[in-house]
C-alpha cells in the first residue's frame, strides 16, 4: 500500500513574501498540486536552459497536475489497469481534461497494472484501446514489467504467446482474437500517422485559440441540445480532433455492446467513401473552412508569436491577444486556408450544384522552398462527390478561377471524384469550382 502525507500534515507555504497574509505554513491538502506544478515549470525552465536545448521545443509528460501546468507539460491520467472499467472512462477523462484547458493528455493504452488472476491484459480489451486512443493526443501503450506483474503488452507478443507454453491456457475460443491484436492494432498506428497533419494542426491551432485538440461534441455542436438530453451518454466516448474527424468508439466487450454513434448534423456520414488514402480530401457537405499549418516542426521560433497574432480578425469577443507569452516564438510557419462553398442554381435549363473551394496562403514566413522540402512542390485536393448520383449520370467539369496556369486536374466519373494539383508556392490563391447535375432518386 503506498504512503501518502496525511491531509493535515503542515507543509511550508512557499509563499510570496511580499504578501503580509501570507501563510508560513498550510495543509498539505491546500497545496500538494503545486507540487507537480511547480515540478513541471522547473523542468520546463531547466530544459529550456540547456545549450543543447536552445531554439528547440521540448516534450514534458506527468502524472500529477494543477490549474495551468498545461503551459509546460502533458498529463497522463496516472497508474490504471487492465479493466474494462478503467478503460470505459479513459475516454471522458481525456475530454474532460480537454475542457479544463489541459488539451495534451491520455492514458496508459491497456492499462499498466494486471488485474487479479491476469499476466497479460486482455486481447480484446487490448484492441478495443488502441481503437479509441489511436487519434488521441498521447497515444502510449504502457504497462508494468516488474516481477509478478505483467509478462507482455506488445501487440506482436500476442502472436508469439502460441510459441510459448502459455498457449495451451488460452481456450480455444479466444484464438482468433489472440491473432487479431497484432494486424487490428498495427492498422490503428497506421492511421495515426496517415493523420498526423491534422493532428499537428489541431496542436497548433490550439496555441492560437486555446481549443482543445481532441474535442467534446459539447465543444463542437453547442447547440444541439439533444447532447444535453437523448444523447448526452455519447459526449463520453465520442469525440472530434479538431472540428474535422469524428471517432466513435466502442469502450465495452463485443458480447456485451451494440455500437451506436451520435453523428452531428454538419458530420459527413457517407459509408460509400473511398479510404482516405491522400494529402486533402473535399467532401460534400455545408460550407466549412480549414487551416493547416506547415513548419520544421522542431524549432521553437516557428511557434505563433505576436506578429502573427496581432494579424488576425477580431473573435467572437471582439479582442485578440497579441500577447504570446513566448519570446522565442517568432511565426516562422506557414498558414494555409481551404474555404468551402456550395451553391445550387439553373444554368442552361438545368439544376447544378457548384462546389467552390479557395486556397488561400495569409501567413508564409515559412518559406515555399521549405514548403516543397517537407511536402512536394504540390497539394493534391480530392473533392468525392456524392454516391446519391449514378456515375453514368454525372458530367463532372473542373473550372480553375483565378488560379496560377499550373494547377491541374483531371476528373474520374467511375470514382465519382476530381483530383486537382495546387502548387504549394505562396503566392497561389487557387479558386477551383466543381460543377455537375443534380438529379433525384
């Protein structure tokens, strides 16, 4: 059993000694958080001290937290276990985390300590975490290797226990769920790292705005109210990165739960769509923007610093804070803008419905030859059109508006979708429309 300072324990304040009501002394309960707090902003400090460390940004994980700690490490959610019960509420923890401004954070992917009775956590349990937890912000399968405590959590291990003499205590029923974990969680990791520029995005939007990058629909949808009714039980388990990918989990055993998901009403839901295999795919839908932000990725310089931020528009509150807080932030990155219109209206005796995407570049401090070293000299942009219309009946047609004479694109009715190729280059302000009729069946 582990030891903890009684609550009533009287510990040095640490106090402001310009402050005359200052307590020498206070309970332990008062102030053990500023423990951590004070623990990451000195190892926040320390690292940024370093020659080695200089210009450079540097990643602080912990387990203990406090009232704006997230301005200088992450936290994860401490020891849990291999539980379904833990597992269940890892998910809302994260968001809730997400709500309180603590926007890097997550649990241990399969729990770290055993359950009783349990060398390894469960194949499905296993499964089922990295499912929910691949497009978290930190993502680590973690467990406990000590003596009597774990043999393995690995995915690939779960293949090699058939090797080994413990294979003949796995029933025979538990098999194909055995050799499911390797292939199931190998393809989640995948995707992450498919998604990684919309993950990076959504960390660095929320340097600007503050907004959580894995997000409660309570975030996202405020005013569907049926998340505060009939649907408040998906607030738990659902959640977007950023306002863009919904991921809808399944946090209990197959024999046991019948997955339903709460699709917000703005939310593609169109099962018929390709993978999402390239760079930007446009799909149809209510007209909607989205940033991507490009930069080395490493330095801390390329951070959004005042000059930056003193460019954008007035928020919803009418201010916007220049201050970033970071002197070495200095916007070398590059802000990239896709804007999506559609529009329906009569054009020769015909009802069509025109989609209308810009790209546009309002920040490029980040430098095109940069740009085209760590993402080609080309965006390539998919616009999938909707499986509602027969391919037989589409007549697809790419009308560039105002757009450097490099772009192309090319249109493929059988995949019912047009690839166009903007050049990256930053004084490209590409104005593309897809066109095509609207028919009903």
């Amino acid at each position: 059993m582990r030891k903890r300072w009684p609550f009533r324990l009287l510990l040095d304040s640490d106090g402001w000694s310009g402050d005359p009501n200052a307590a020498d002394k206070k309970k332990a309960i008062e102030i053990w958080s500023l423990y951590s707090y004070n623990l990451h902003k000195a190892t926040f400090q320390g690292l940024q001290n370093l020659p080695a460390r200089k210009g450079k940004r540097n990643f602080i994980i912990g387990r203990g937290s406090f009232t704006g700690a997230q301005r200088f490490a992450g936290l994860w959610t401490g020891d849990n276990d291999s539980s379904w019960e833990f597992f269940n509420i890892s998910v809302a923890q994260v968001l809730a985390l997400g709500l309180a401004g603590v926007t890097i954070a997550g649990a241990d992917v399969g729990g770290f300590e055993p359950i009783e009775g349990q060398q390894w956590a469960d194949p499905e349990l296993l499964i089922r975490w990295y499912c929910a937890y691949s497009l978290l912000p930190w993502f680590r399968n973690h467990y406990s290797a000590k003596k009597d405590k774990k043999l393995f959590q690995e995915p690939y291990a779960y293949r090699e226990l058939q090797d080994k003499p413990d294979w003949q205590n796995v029933p025979e029923k538990d098999h194909n769920m055995y050799y499911s974990v390797l292939p199931v969680c190998r393809y989640m990791v995948q995707l992450r790292y498919s998604l990684l520029q919309l993950l990076y995005d959504a960390m660095f939007e929320n340097m600007i705005s503050g907004l959580p990058i894995a997000r409660s629909m309570i975030i996202t949808d405020p005013l569907d109210a049926s998340l505060y009714q009939a649907n408040q039980a998906y607030t738990r388990s659902q959640y977007l990165v950023r306002n863009d990918l919904l991921v809808a989990p399944a946090l209990f055993k197959q024999s046991e739960n019948s997955l339903r998901d709460s699709v917000p009403d703005r939310t593609r839901d169109d099962k018929d769509a390709p993978p999402n295999q390239i760079t930007i795919n446009v799909y149809p839908g209510k007209n909607n923007t989205y940033d991507m932000y490009l930069d080395d990725g490493v330095s801390r310089e390329s951070a959004p610093g005042s000059a930056y931020l003193s460019s954008l528009s007035a928020g919803p509150q009418g201010l916007v804070d220049a201050y970033s807080g970071d002197t070495e932030a200095n916007s070398i990155f590059r802000h990239v803008k896709f804007e999506q219109t559609t529009t329906r209206q009569f054009a020769k005796d015909q009802l069509r419905d025109t989609r209308c995407l810009t790209v546009s570049t309002p920040w490029a401090k980040y430098t095109d030859e940069q740009v085209k070293k760590d993402v080609g000299p080309e965006y390539r942009i998919v616009f999938w059109h909707s499986s509602k219309w027969p391919s037989a009946e589409m007549d697809l047609s790419a009308v560039i508006v105002n757009a450097n004479p490099e772009v192309r694109h090319e249109s493929d009715n059988a995949l019912r979708a047009t690839v166009v190729w903007v050049p990256v280059d930053a004084n490209v302000n590409a104005t593309i429309e897809v066109s095509y009729p609207v028919s009903y069946h």
